[in-house]
C-alpha cells in the first residue's frame, strides 16, 4: 500500500479508521515505507513486491507484539 492507497481509504470510509498504517512503517528510518503497486508490471515487480513485504514482516510483528499484553 502506498500513502496514496491509504489517502482513498480514509476518504472512501464513512468513518476513517483511526489505525490506518502502511505496512513497511515500522522499520527503522531511513527506509522507503511505501510498496509500490506491483499491478499489471512484470514478474519481477512482483517479486520484488514480495521481498519489501519479507523485510518488513519482523518489524510488524514487533508492533503488533507491543500492542498485545504477554500472557
């Protein structure tokens, strides 16, 4: 999702979501946060679609864990 996909989202919504969140947000910075769109391109755009997505998943389960209390 791009901050674009997002700006539609809170628009379109009759009630915008409050936690609304691009999926590579949560890396360290400087990093890109947005994903392009891989729709329509090559292979390759969606792979590399795939591998953004990959290096982004431990940072989002490190939120997500913050956000659920342990057991």
């Amino acid at each position: 999702m791009t901050g674009s996909h997002r700006t539609m989202i809170q628009l379109q919504a009759e009630t915008p979501p409050t936690h609304l969140y691009l999926f590579r947000e949560f890396l360290p910075s400087p990093t890109d946060r947005e994903i392009p769109d891989p729709y329509g391109g090559p292979l390759r755009v969606y792979e590399q679609c795939r591998d953004e997505m990959v290096e982004a998943i431990p940072s989002l389960v490190a939120r997500l864990k913050m956000l659920v209390p342990a057991k």
